[in-house]
C-alpha cells in the first residue's frame, strides 16, 4: 500500500495532495490542449489539432444524439459530455506516462505521513498519478453526473415524479434504489479500472531481477501498458456514455429524430 501526503490528515475533510495536484494538472493539460485546438481556426481546411478535436467534438455529438431526447438536448449536453470525455481521457493516461514517488524515511505528521504510514508502503510516497486512481475523485464526478441529472429532470417535475413509479408503482422501491446504484457503479467502475491497472504496473515495475540481473517483468509491462492504454481510453468512453445516458433518461422531453447539430 502507497502512501500519499494529505492536508487535514486527521479530520473527515482529509485532502490528498497528489489527487488535488493530478486534478489540476491534467485541467491545466486539456486547457492548453484546446487552446492549441483552436489557435488558429480554419473554417475551410481544418488540420492538425484543430482536426483531431473537432472529430473528438463529432464523436461527442454521436454519443449524445444515441441517448438524448433530441437536438436541444444534445447541444446542451455536448459541452459537458466533451469536457469530461478529454478530460478523462488525459487524467486516466497520467499514470501510464509516469509514477512519480519518494522514498522517506522520516515522517511527517502535518502532511499524514506518519511512521505507521511510511512503514506501511515501505517508504513510498506517491507524487504524480491518475487522478482517476482515487476513489474519491471517481466517485465525487460520478455524483456530478447525478446531481446534474437530477436537476435537469426538475425542469419538469411532473414527469420527473412519474419515472420513479414507472412502469408501475410496485417499482418504486426499486428505482429509488436504482438511483443510488447508479452513481456508485458509475464512479466505481472508472476507480476500479484506473486503479487495477496502475496497481499492477507498480508491481511489475518493482519485481526482482531473476537472478539478480535478469529483467523478467520486462516483457510483461510491456504487454500490460498497452492493455492498460486501452482499458483507460475505454473507461473514458464509457464514463462519456453512461453520462449522457442518464442525464438523458430525465431529460423527459419530447423524443425527435437527430439529424446533426
């Protein structure tokens, strides 16, 4: 187990400094990533970045128009559904591209590293992962999604107080436990991933030489980066398509054929 400086350390409001730095490092990455994008526009002959990101944006609005209600919706959707799926996609790679640890040996209570802790993770303190890494990170945008579901389904109360007894009322208790299932699948799903992955190139990273000179593991990192890299670029696309799913599902809105923005 890997140990991580933390402000507030001994209160329930505990803030994990590599998660916090991560976060704003990969917003800092996608920012500089669309600035790029759209330095210098052309209308009519699109290349470079600004044509990789305008087929991500198309790629965004084909999700969107699959599960929501019709155009306005997709439009209003497709910011946030864009956002998070860059986003994702650069957060989950962070800890492909390099973990970054210290190896202590004297702690530091003001920042959670006690003795117990450091002798825990043999003296490792992680600096630099993914973000998605983190239970907490997972699951607090997870509960965006839910809230920011919820709140659009409100726009029409009626219809948002019908889809809790639908398709009968004998499936309330069931829906209500649905919406809190969702959110905590939704999150887990992309912790679980992230972390899985990351946990066992760490292992690998760290194996012993065969016979104290010969790279065993070698090969296998090798082969599990590349499944890795694909696990976390999928993971961002489901994140993506479960997010316009269920904002989708309560935007109770009068359902149209899509035939482009």
């Amino acid at each position: 187990m890997d140990a991580f400086p933390y402000l507030w350390s001994n209160t329930l409001f505990k803030v994990n400094l590599t998660t916090w730095a991560m976060t704003v490092l990969t917003g800092l990455i996608v920012f500089i990533v669309l600035r790029l994008g759209v330095r210098h526009l052309d209308m009519r002959h699109p290349r470079g970045m600004q044509n990789l990101l305008e087929s991500a944006v198309e790629f965004t609005s084909n999700i969107a128009k699959n599960t929501m209600p019709n155009q306005q919706a997709v439009r209003w959707v497709l910011p946030f559904a864009f956002t998070t799926l860059i986003y994702l996609f650069v957060a989950n790679w962070l800890g492909l591209v390099a973990t970054v640890a210290l190896h202590m040996q004297h702690p530091l209570p003001w920042l959670g590293l006690t003795a117990t802790a450091l002798a825990t993770a043999h003296g490792k303190v992680i600096l630099l992962d993914s973000p998605t890494a983190n239970m907490s990170f997972s699951l607090g945008l997870a509960l965006l999604v839910w809230l920011i579901s919820h709140g659009r389904g409100l726009r029409h109360p009626k219809m948002w107080l019908k889809h809790f007894i639908s398709p009968s009322p004998f499936m309330l208790p069931f829906n209500i436990i649905e919406e809190f299932t969702n959110p905590l699948t939704h999150g887990m799903r992309l912790y679980g991933n992230i972390f899985a992955g990351e946990a066992l190139i760490g292992v690998l990273v760290g194996a012993p030489l065969l016979w104290g000179f010969v790279p065993w593991s070698m090969p296998l990192l090798f082969v599990w980066l590349i499944y890795s890299a694909f696990v976390s670029t999928i993971q961002a696309y489901v994140f993506t398509i479960l997010l316009t799913l269920y904002i989708g599902n309560k935007s109770h809105e009068p359902q149209e054929v899509h035939h482009g923005l």
